[in-house]
C-alpha cells in the first residue's frame, strides 16, 4: 500500500513548523521523515539522524572558458549580466548558468558543465528513516533537490512496509515549498497570530488550494494575541478550514531545542506536549491511520 503523506508548511519562516515536525515524527515513530527544507535545514538537529546513504547532487550548470580556444576577444565579457567573467576566466560563484556566454562566443571555447551543488542523506533516527539534502552556500534549489528527498522516502517507505511520511516542508510559497506540497494527502499549516503570520497563512492556504490539497491550520503561541488568533479562527471557519490545535507560548520550548531534544520527548507531561499530541491524533485521523 502506498505511504501516506502529510507536508507541514507555513507562509513564513519561524512559526514553529520544525519545531512540530518533530515531535510529529517523535510520536508517531513509524515513518519516513523529510527535511524538504534544502537551503536551510535544521530538523537534524532535533532528530540527531546517523547518515546511511550519501549522494551528490548535480544542479546548476556552470560555464566554462577553456583557454586554449579563447581568442580574447571579450565578448563573453560584455554580454555577461553578471560580471562573472573577468581577465577571461568566469567566477563560478557569480556565474548564474544563463548560458549567453557560450552562445555569443565565435570561438566555441565556452561550456556549460555541471558542478556539484549539494548532498542527498538517507539518515537513519532512532525514531525512523530520515531523508533530507543540504546544498552548497550560494546555490539555488529549483526543487529538483526537494523531488529527489521525496522519492528517495517514497522509496524506502515502500521498501520497508511503511505507511506514512512527514514532510517538513520550506518557508514561504515558492518552487521548493511547492514541490514539497504536490501529491500530498494533506497539508498542515504553522502560523502566529500575528499580521504576517496571518498573511502568509492565506499565502500558503491559496497554494494548497490550488492543488487541491485539503488543508489544516494549527496556530502556535496563540495566547500572544488573542484577537488575532480569534481573527485567525474566524477566517478558517469562513471558509470551511479546520484549527486542529492551538500551542501556547512556553519557554520550555526553547529548553527542549537546547537540549536537542523533541518537546514532547523533552517534557510529555508539560501542556504544550500535550497539544501537540492531540494535534498529531487528529493529523492521523484525517489520514485514517491507527494512533
């Protein structure tokens, strides 16, 4: 049967959503998690993964000016919008790959060549398989790297008889968050009840609409504003949107990072644990999988 899939996603960055993956995955012990995060990740630190399995990633292209056909003639130079190529050499780190160098040289001395942009792990955790990817400071993620994460945990979900995956999806609205999101059976969403948090939560459940991804919301340090966090409430019912829970604001949490450790781990008995699990009782629910 085939894994299913929940991505944990907010408009912005800082609500929280890694912070919940964690303890989802803590709770839950019998699945494949995802750090789909590439150009930021931090779930390992709380989930301390043994790497198993690693790979290169190949991403953007690079150009390259082989000196012994270069003619100097500049063009490549002139025509380079920017200003990688300097005394006939091209900065790969400015170098975006656009490629107008190597189609403006007449003398056929430019390639474009594929570099090493990042690293694929297969990880394992005492809670589980983890899959998860780091790219090089500087390179971009089209979203190709977060595909690779995803099929990799399909694999191994597949592979050992697993009916679940947890992705900890990217910040904001864009291509990575929106390769962690397609295909998914559900879609949780982390905000705050504050005025970005609750822009960007429309944000975010605009783009899960769009797939048709049926969406839940859980507002994380809901007593800082409590008329937000009404505001919040309201709006989701408006539109047939579920809160599946409510986080109070505890320092503990902050305790429970420091000590690496999942809050919910670091302190099951503590009321923000206890949310926590009620929320992840009704993620499973929803996806008709056995607590």
């Amino acid at each position: 049967m085939k894994a299913k899939q929940v991505t944990v996603l907010s408009g912005k960055g800082g609500v929280g959503k890694t912070t919940l993956t964690a303890s989802l995955v803590s709770l839950t012990r019998s699945c494949v998690v995802t750090d789909c995060d590439v150009d930021a990740s931090n779930l390992h630190l709380l989930l301390k993964p043994e790497v198993i399995d690693k790979k290169e990633f190949y991403g953007q292209k690079k150009a390259k000016i082989e000196a012994s056909k270069c003619i100097e003639c500049g063009l490549c130079r002139e025509a380079c919008r920017f200003d990688a190529i300097r005394n006939f050499e091209v900065d790969p780190i400015l170098c975006e790959g656009c490629g107008v160098c190597a189609y403006i040289c007449p003398a056929e001395a430019i390639n474009l060549e594929e570099e090493v942009s990042g690293y694929l792990y297969t990880s394992r955790t005492k809670y589980g398989f983890m899959c998860h990817a780091q790219l090089k400071p500087g390179e971009e993620n089209s979203g190709k790297l977060v595909n690779l994460v995803r099929k990799n945990a399909e694999t191994l979900a597949e592979k050992n008889g697993l009916n679940l995956i947890i992705n900890d999806g990217p910040p904001g609205i864009g291509c990575p968050v929106i390769a962690s999101v397609t295909g998914v059976d559900l879609g949780v969403v982390v905000t705050e009840p504050t005025l970005s948090g609750i822009h960007d939560l429309k944000r975010a459940l605009t783009l899960l609409n769009h797939f048709g991804i049926k969406p839940l919301v859980c507002i994380n340090k809901y007593d800082l504003n409590l008329k937000n966090t009404e505001r919040i409430c309201t709006f989701c019912k408006a539109n047939g949107i579920e809160v599946i829970g409510k986080i109070k604001f505890d320092p503990i949490i902050t305790q429970s990072m420091v000590a690496g450790k999942p809050i919910v781990e670091y302190s099951p008995d503590n009321p923000v644990s206890k949310s926590i699990a009620e929320i992840w009782r009704r993620i499973m629910k929803e996806l008709d999988l056995d607590v």
